[in-house]
C-alpha cells in the first residue's frame, strides 16, 4: 500500500469509484458547510508541544465502553461497505480484529452482524431506533447473540438529511443483491426474511432511549448529542457514553464542527460520561487535538470506506496503521506518553474561535 496520508488514498479512491458512489460516500447535506467544518476545524487548532519530559514510547492502549483496545481510534458506522469492495464489512471487520480496533456496525451494513463476528475482534452495533419497538427489541436480541459489546445509537436523524449529490446522481437505492442484511428479520428456523427499509422517526424521544436502557444491559452510546442542554439530559437516561457527532457533515447543514463543540460539552458533563467524538479526522495529530479536548477517543468514518476502495481489508488496514503511527509520532512530539498527558495546554485555542 503505497499511499503515505489518509488525503493521498482519499485521491486513489477517488480515482478509483464509480463517481456516484464515490458522490454517495464524500458528500454531505445542503451546501456541505459542516461537512467543510469538520476537518477546517483541526487545521485551526494549533499544537503548543512540551519539550523534555522524558516520557519514552506513548502507549495506545485503552479502554472504552468496557472493551480493552489497542488504539483509541474507533471505526465510526458508515453504510453499505460492498459499494466500496466486494468483500465489503467483512474486509472491514478482518482488518479492524488485526489492529484491535472497534468497528461499530451501521444498522445499514450489507452484511451481516453474525458473518462480521467471526472475525473475532471487538464489535459495537450502531442502532436508529425503530418506531417497531418489537422490531427493535428482537434486532437488540440478534447483535447480543452475535457478542456486539455496545449499542451505539445514532440520535440526530429524525429525517433523513437532503443530500444534493446523490439526488443529482439519481442514487436511490442499493442494486440488486445487495441490502441492509440487519434489516431482515430472522425466521424461527433462522431463515431470514426480506429487508425492512430503516426509518427514520421525528417522534422519538428521551422515553425511547429510556426504553432501551431498560431492554438491555450493553452499555449504550448515544451519537449525534451536540448540545450541553442534551447532554446533561442524557446523563438522567441511564446512557453510557456520548458520539459527538454531526455525522460527517450529512444531517443539519451549518452545525459546528464536534472539536468546536467538544469544551462545552466537556463542560457540561465534568467527566460523568465518557465522549468519543467523529468528523473530519484525518491525522494522528487530528486524534490527538479531540483527546487534547478531552475525548475518550476519536473515529473515523470516511477514510476506511476510501481505504476498502483502495485495498479492501489490507486499504482498511493501512488506513489505521497510517492513523496508529502518525497518533503515535504526534504524542511523542508533544512530550506525551499516553493520551491521559494529552491536555488543553498543548492547544492554541484562541485560535479555534477565529474564522
Ligand atoms: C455515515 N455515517 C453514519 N452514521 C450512522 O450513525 N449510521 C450510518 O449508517 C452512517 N452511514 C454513513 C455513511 C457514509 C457514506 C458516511 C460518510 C457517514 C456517519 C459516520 O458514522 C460518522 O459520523 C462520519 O462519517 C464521521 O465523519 P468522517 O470521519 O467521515 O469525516
């Protein structure tokens, strides 16, 4: 694998998709303001590195919503990785085991949960709750019986954001042979039916994640929370961690970037939950800003679809070696041993306010 930045295998996928699915994957809603944020956001925000601290070799190693990882560095949900490569999820699930990464699986993977898992490495399950409450319960069922170690479950889609690209390029729909694998209910003889759509619901509520907490004992992270307001509200549900998320700049156009939003949510929540947080990571020293912010770790939902283009489970692989080694070398340039060194004090933060 030849590409020496996620932006130089960005450019191979690019060259290498059919353009409406690449369209389909780079885009984001409306006029792609946020989108355009996410990664703006991180070139703002200068490092102010520590010098002489002797602190040797930074470590990786972590642990988040219960699981032991090698890198704080999550695999975000993204759809239909068999548009990227024919092995799709399960190139994906392979390469996230060999790295000991966690991959969260979309609700809209194109393959199934229980193929995934026999990769063997750590698995979240990403979740829209479904107006179904009985749909939902008995997909809930299916991802604990496949070992999925947390729900995580996305909360800022009550509609589906307008994405301009894909309505230009006329992409509605998967092609024959391929679906939301998830989506069809498994028979009593374990023969599966077929694919429900996944809806998208303005009637959820706080009552709904309320309703999960009480369905299930993996821990639940809530992705998309965005507001301080929400947040606090979050910690009377009973949740266990937070996605700050504006979902790769692909529901409300003009949202902050998450590393914008990321101190007043901080804030607001003084350590009671733990915060992950998504969008336009692209660098180890991108990662290393939002733990710097205090995020527990980062993800990263783009780039591995750009690296399954590229290489499928190798591209996916190399996508996080890239991100592990650069994560590693940024520690070690600010005097860091771990992530728990990494403080606001090594940001120039009056920076990240000024446009
Ligand atoms: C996504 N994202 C997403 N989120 C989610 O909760 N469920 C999903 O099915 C999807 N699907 C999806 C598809 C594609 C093509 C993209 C680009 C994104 C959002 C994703 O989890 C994450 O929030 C962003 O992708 C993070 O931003 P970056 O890393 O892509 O900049």
């Amino acid at each position: 694998m030849k590409a020496l930045s996620l932006r130089e295998l960005e450019a191979t996928a690019r060259s290498l998709l059919n353009p409406r699915i690449h369209d389909l994957f780079a885009g984001g809603s409306d006029d792609e303001v946020s989108l355009r944020a996410n990664e703006d956001a991180f070139a703002r925000l200068g490092l102010i590195p520590r010098v002489l601290r002797g602190r040797g070799e930074p470590r990786l190693d972590t642990d988040l919503l219960g699981c032991r990882v090698a890198l704080p560095i999550v695999i975000a949900p993204t759809a239909f990785h068999r548009l990227a490569h024919p092995e799709g999820e399960r190139a994906t699930a392979r390469a996230a085991a060999a790295a000991g990464a966690i991959l969260t699986v979309s609700m809209a993977s194109t393959t199934a949960i229980e193929e995934l898992a026999q990769a063997g490495g750590p698995l979240w399950f990403q979740l829209y709750l479904q107006p179904d409450r009985g749909f939902t319960e008995a997909l809930v069922r299916r991802v604990e019986a496949a070992g999925c170690k947390a729900l995580v479950v996305t909360v800022d889609s009550p509609v589906f954001g307008r994405r301009e690209r894909d309505l230009r390029n006329g992409f509605t729909d998967l092609p024959p042979g391929m679906c939301c694998e998830n989506m069809r209910p498994l028979g009593p003889d374990g023969e599966r039916g077929p694919a429900r759509p996944i809806a998208f619901s303005p009637a959820l509520t706080w009552e709904d994640v309320e309703w999960l907490r009480r369905t299930t004992s993996l821990p639940i992270a809530l992705k998309g929370v965005l507001h301080p307001a929400d947040a606090k509200r979050a910690l009377e549900s009973g949740v266990d961690a937070l996605f700050v998320s504006n979902h790769g700049g692909r529901q409300l156009d003009t949202v902050p970037a998450p590393l914008e939003l990321l101190p007043a949510l901080a804030d607001a929540l003084g350590g009671r939950l733990p915060l992950l947080l998504d969008g336009g990571v692209r660098r180890g020293t991108d990662a290393l800003k939002a733990l710097a912010l205090g995020a527990r770790a980062v993800a990263i939902g783009r780039p591995v679809l750009w690296g399954l283009a590229v290489g499928g489970e190798a591209g996916v692989a190399h996508v996080l070696a890239l991100l592990r080694s650069e994560l590693e070398r940024a520690l070690t340039l600010c005097g860091c041993g771990s992530a728990d060194d990494a403080g606001p004090e090594l940001l120039h933060l009056s920076r990240l306010e000024q446009r």
